[in-house]
C-alpha cells in the first residue's frame, strides 16, 4: 500500500520538475533556447527562441529534427501567434544619452533611432527606457506597449551632465530578478547604451560598476554617437557582459545600428514534434536541432512523454488478496510519507550537483552567463510555477533575501532563497501530517510545522557550522602550501590558483569562487574578505588585513603568512586544549537536558495513558508548560556554565 502511494508521489513531483529548461550557449555564440514543453498523447510542443543569428536569419526557415532515447523524429515549426500566456518574455532596456550635449540634431537622431529599434524589434520582446542626464532615471519599465514606449521617446529632453555609469547600473537593477521580481521570468535581458560622451557626474565609479556588470545575467551593447565618446570605457563594459561596441559617426549610421541590433532578436517559433509510440511514458531527454544553411543549432530540455491511449492496452493490473481497510493513522502516515518523499525529490535536482556543475554555479555569481530557461522554475507547469512566484514574492525584501543568501551560502548549497522557503514549508506540511497519527489536531498542526520548520533551519545551520568548522581546520594548512608556493617565485593569484586546484573542499571552492571575481575585475583583498564573512573566518579577515598592510609598506608576504599560520595553529591548539579540559562539564551538561526529554518520549510512546492528563487536562498543561520553561531556564544555564571563551 505504501509504495505505490510513495511512487504517485515520486513521478508527479517528477513531472512538474520536468516541464521545461534548456542549455545556454556561450555568451555572443549563435544559439537557440526550449521553453514552454507541453507534452501531449503521440506529440510534444514547445517554444524555440533564437539569439545572436546571422543578419536576416530567422528560425522561421529552419529544419527541425528531434532526438530522445537514441530514436530520431520529425517536427515542423509555425511563427507564435500573438503573445500568448505561454511564449518566453524577452526584455531590452535602452540606456539613452540625454544630457546637454545631445541637445539638438543628435537627440533628434536618437529618438529616430529608438523608435526605429521599437519597429524593428519582435512584438514580444519588452522594451523599457532609461534616460542619463544629471542623474539616472527610470523613463519606462520594460513593457511590451509599443505606444507607451513612442510617447516616452518622444518625450526625452536634453540636459545637464552625464550619469552613464548610474544609468547603465540602474538598467541592469531592471533585468536582475535579485533586485526586481518582474525580472525572473525573462528568456532574454539585453542592455543597449546609447552616448556621444564620457561620464561626467556618476556616484558609481567605473571599476564598481565593471564588478557589479559581471553579476546581472544580461548582455550589454553600446553604440558610440560622435567623437567624444569614451569607447574604451564601453569597450571594458560590454566585454565583461559578451556584448560589442558600435560605433556611428552621423545620424543615418546611428539607426541603422539600432536597427541591426533589433533584427539581431530572432522572434519565438512554436514546434510540433510526433512522438513515437515507443517513447509514450518515457521520462528522458529531448534533444532538438534546427538547421538554418550551415548553421546547425542544438538544445535540449528534460521531457515526460504522455501516454498515447490509442497506442494499445497497456500492461495488465496485478491482483492483490483482499486485505482489511487500513485505519485512519496509517493512511496519515503514508501521506506524510509521500508528502516528505515529493519534497526530497523536488529538492534532489536543486541540491545534488555535481563538483563540476558547482565549480560552474560559482563562475556564475561573478560571469555573465545567458540562460536560457532556468532549471530552478521551470515553465510547463503551472503549479510549480505559481508556487514558485508566491515564494519568491515572500522573500522579495532585500534584507531578508540578503540573510537568507548569505545562510545558504554558509552551508555550501546551490539552492536560490525561494526554493530553500519552499523546500521549508514542505518539511513544515510534512511534519504536521505525521504529527496528526499521535496527537489531536489542534496540538499536531502547530507542533509539526514548528518541528518542520525549525528542523529544516536547524539543519541548514548544523550544515554550515560544519563546512565552517572545516573551513577553519583546512585554512592553517592552505596557508603552509601557500608559503611554499610563493618562496618558490610565484605570485599570490598564481599561489591560490595551485592551492584550487590541489586543494580540498570547501576552501579550494571558496578560494576559488574569489578567484573568479577576480578574474572578472574584482580586488583580491575585497574578494577574501567576502570568503571571509561567508565562512565566519576571523583569521582569514586579520589575514586579509596583514596582506593589505604588507602591500603598502613591504615586506615578505611569505613570513608574514608563516607568522600567521604559527598564531592560527597555536590558538587552535589552545582551543582544543580546553574543550577536552571542558568535556566533563559539557557532556554532564547534555546529560541532565536529554534526560526529561528522552524520559518523557518514552513514556510517550510506551506509558501513554500515565502521561495523557498532562496534555488533555488544565492542570497538566500547566505544568508541561512550567517543565519545558524550567528546562529551556536550565538549558541557557548550563550552556553559561560549561562555555569557556578562548
């Protein structure tokens, strides 16, 4: 009774995580991304979207193959019909030039162009504005209200000085689902810059603005309007991002860069593949090529297969022996079961990655990587997708989501803020659900999803102190290979580097993650203090100090790190000589706290009707309520007790 109940659950968590998710190709490659599969009995359909195509390319010509299991089938392609619920959202904030150097024929020039980047790009992409003059401001979030967006354009004046590096900050503020929610569900986030000059009156300076462009999931292009543009300030900006820089010396060039531009946004087309009757119920890869000339673009996504109920019978059902009804616990228990085993399913593909794909998933924090369809919210499905939006709606404060990072950070797991409160509120639900086969509702529903919720938080906790506590006992060690490294001539970076990639978890991971950023145009020093506060290292912080010390007055940074390695070893020698001086006293500690709480389950569980006036009457309410507040009294106690500060 319990398995086929359990597997129900399995395969429909598994069917919703596999509604939709593609592979991103290299940032400025040609390229093509699935969204939207929507499987259906004999046939599967779903959205395909072009990016960086040859000029006068479309997916409208394409031949389409598709491939699942080894088994290779047709598949044809129609344009998508107006803007259904369904097609992929792309959005393009144009960064546009208005301060007082603009004033006259080149803003003319400029408002012509836009417009002509509104007619020729594809009626689905988004479109928003935002203007650069004394200050960076947002003229029109992006929409697909092609109106909005001419009586905005037309509405630009000239004036002041230029804020081109607050405004290209503030667009990508716009397309970084981090800072804006209407952001998460976009395919595709471009930035184009339009300026005829050089930053003037930013409070951003261009290195900071340089680090924060390699973290916004958007591709930045930049047209340089006249001669005093500063085209290898751009140059840096949209390299980082995969972009390019054009340059337009009059007004007739400058549109016809926007206009290329525009045409380069391949519009969505919808394909139909038939699907053999030997793949119906498979649950595998699909792998979907388009031929456009030579060209030839790949994508893939997972897929369930329906089954076809034409295609035959189906296998026979096994008879059971008639059995006695199950009672009500029972069937509670194996709901509870089945709830908890969807949510490890569900959580299963966010937090069981590979070493490769979280080396990636750290280049990723710090380089610009397109997505397609992210892998964490998937499209086909629309419960997922709204459960989805509902927590990414309760984690929308920045600081909650900032402490919520910084936590799944510490415990070294890949799952965004949203997807770890869900993972939580399943524990919660889950809990409650088990709670109800011992105890009356009233007092199951609040206990297990208390016990859920926090048991979850506790866990993420216990994980992070340990990957923490391993942090600190591999730093010393790191540290003596780093020594070595630069007595032998190399260069700090250069030692980090080797320590990567012969080190072990997690401080090769985390030396590596700083490494990327700086890779990206970040500061080192900067970049070890963020590992630092991620692994609440206070010698890793006074170790980043001595460094910025010796790079102003010299020196050799190897004896200082063997100065520093010494004091590490000597405190942590100290540190381990008095939590076994204070062993006695911790273990007699967790003795007198385990002994009500595990005495009292026993009771629970073998004595239950000795302990039942203790939750069904006033009284013994009263008193369960003055023994957990006199053990929680005693429990601070006597953590005061054997705590020893070292």
């Amino acid at each position: 009774m319990i398995r086929p109940l359990v597997a129900a659950a399995f395969a429909l968590a598994a069917t919703m995580l596999s509604a939709g998710g593609a592979a991103a190709a290299p940032p400025g490659s040609p390229g093509i991304v699935l969204t939207g599969l929507q499987p259906s009995p004999g046939a599967v359909e779903f959205f395909v979207s072009g990016h960086d195509l040859p000029a006068g390319t479309t997916l409208a010509g394409a031949r389409w193959t598709a491939t699942a299991d080894g088994v290779t089938f047709g598949a044809e392609s129609r344009p998508v019909a107006g803007t259904p619920a369904r097609a992929p959202a792309r959005a393009v904030v144009l960064v546009l030039d208005t301060s007082g150097s603009m004033a006259g024929a080149r803003l003319v020039a400029a408002r012509a162009a836009a417009l002509d980047y509104a007619a020729a790009a594809p009626a689905d992409v988004r479109l928003g504005v935002v203007t650069v003059s004394d200050a960076a401001a947002v003229a029109l979030e992006p929409t697909t209200d092609r109106a909005a967006f001419g009586r905005t354009v037309e509405g630009l004046a000239a004036r002041g000085r230029t804020a081109l590096y607050d405004g290209i900050s503030l667009a990508g503020n716009l397309l970084d689902p981090r800072r804006n929610p209407a952001a998460d569900g976009f395919l595709e986030r471009r930035i184009v810059v339009l300026s005829d000059g050089a930053d003037t009156s930013s409070r951003l300076s261009a290195d900071r603005l340089l680090s924060g462009a390699a973290r916004v999931d958007a591709t930045m292009d930049a047209v340089a309007f006249g001669a005093d543009a500063d085209r290898r300030r751009l140059a840096d900006l949209t390299g980082v991002t995969g972009g390019r820089v054009l340059t337009a010396g009059d007004a007739k060039a400058l549109r016809a860069s926007f206009r290329g531009m525009a045409e380069n946004l391949s519009a969505p087309v919808v394909v139909r593949a038939g699907v053999p009757g030997d793949l119906a119920g498979r649950s595998t890869v699909l792998r979907v090529e388009a031929r456009l000339g030579t060209l030839v673009l790949t994508a893939e996504a997972p897929v369930t297969f329906r089954a076809d109920p034409a295609g035959g019978s189906g296998p026979l059902p096994v008879l059971a022996p008639a059995s006695r009804p199950a009672g009500p616990g029972f069937m509670l228990a194996v709901v509870a079961v089945a709830i908890f085993g969807a949510t490890l399913l569900a959580a299963r593909p966010l937090a069981a990655r590979g070493r490769v794909q979280r080396r990636l998933g750290e280049l990723d924090r710090f380089a610009p990587v397109r997505r397609g369809a992210p892998a964490e919210a998937p499209d086909g499905n629309g419960l997922v997708r709204a459960v989805m939006e509902a927590s990414e709606r309760a984690v929308r404060e920045p600081d909650r989501r900032k402490r919520l990072e910084l936590a799944l950070d510490r415990a070294g797991s890949s799952l965004r803020p949203a997807e770890w409160q869900l993972i939580r509120l399943g524990c919660a639900v889950g809990g409650a659900v088990a709670l109800l086969t011992v105890l009356p509702w009233w007092a199951a529903m609040p206990g297990g999803m208390l016990a859920g919720w926090c048991g979850s938080g506790l866990y993420l906790r216990l994980r992070a102190t340990l990957r923490t506590r391993a942090f600190a006992d591999q730093l010393p060690d790191a540290l003596q290979l780093l020594v070595g490294s630069l007595r032998s001539g190399f260069s700090l970076p250069q030692s980090l580097d080797a320590l990567v990639r012969d080190g072990a978890e997690p401080i090769a991971g985390e030396l590596g993650r700083a490494l990327a950023e700086t890779r990206l145009g970040g500061d080192l020093e900067e970049a070890l203090e963020r590992v630092a506060e991620r692994n609440a290292s206070q010698d890793l912080s006074w170790l980043v100090m001595a460094i910025r010390i010796q790079r102003e007055v010299g020196g050799s940074l190897s004896e200082v790190l063997e100065t520093a390695v010494a004091t590490m070893r000597d405190r942590a020698r100290l540190h381990r000589h008095v939590r076994a001086l204070s062993a006695e006293g911790r273990l007699s500690a967790l003795i007198l706290l385990s002994m009500p709480i595990v005495l009292g389950a026993w009771m629970f569980v073998f004595r239950r009707e000795y302990l039942r006036p203790l939750y069904t009457e006033p009284l013994g309410l009263l008193m369960l309520g003055a023994s957990v507040t006199g053990v929680l009294i005693g429990a601070l106690w006597l953590r005061k007790l054997v705590k020893v500060e070292v």
